[in-house]
C-alpha cells in the first residue's frame, strides 16, 4: 500500500467512526527514511475534531483513534501523532 492509499484509509475510518468537521492527515514518513520500521508502514500525524471527544481525556481519545483504525495500527501505520480535540475546544481563546 503506498502512502496516498494509507492517507485514504486513514481518512476514511476517522471519518467514519467520529463524523469530524476538521480532519487533517499529515505523511511525515519523508522525515524517517531509513528508520527499520519506515518500512513496514508509515509514519502519520492527524489533527482531528469531532463532539465525538466531548468529555473525553486524551487518552480516552487516543484509546477510540486507535480502535477506528484497528489492524492498520498493525500493517499499514508505524507511527501515528495525534491532536483530537472537540468543538468547544478550538472555539475558546
């Protein structure tokens, strides 16, 4: 799978599972070429927000990315950053 198709799979399953109204997913696997696991899958950062994180730390938000992703955590991403914050959150000064 090559990085776009990894990009859209990741894509796909966030928005699926948390109905975000922001989304972005950042390829840094440039930034680790040559790391052991750069081959195995890629290395990823997402800014995402959703009402989905309401109330929830950011463990908890972390906990339910990773499940919305499951195997791919396993196959296709070897790294993965992430900032999850709800509405209310980005709205405050």
């Amino acid at each position: 799978m090559d990085a776009s198709q990894r990009i859209a799979l990741i894509e796909s399953r966030l928005t699926e599972a948390f109905d975000p109204t922001s989304l972005e997913i950042i390829d840094d696997s440039h930034k680790h070429a040559g790391h052991a696991g750069a081959k195995h899958g890629g290395h990823f950062t997402v800014n995402i927000v959703s009402q989905a994180f309401a109330g929830q730390t950011l463990v908890q938000r972390h906990r339910l990315i990773y499940q919305a992703l499951g195997e791919a955590m396993q196959t296709e991403i070897h790294a993965l950053s992430i900032k999850a914050q709800s509405a209310e959150e980005i709205s405050k000064p």
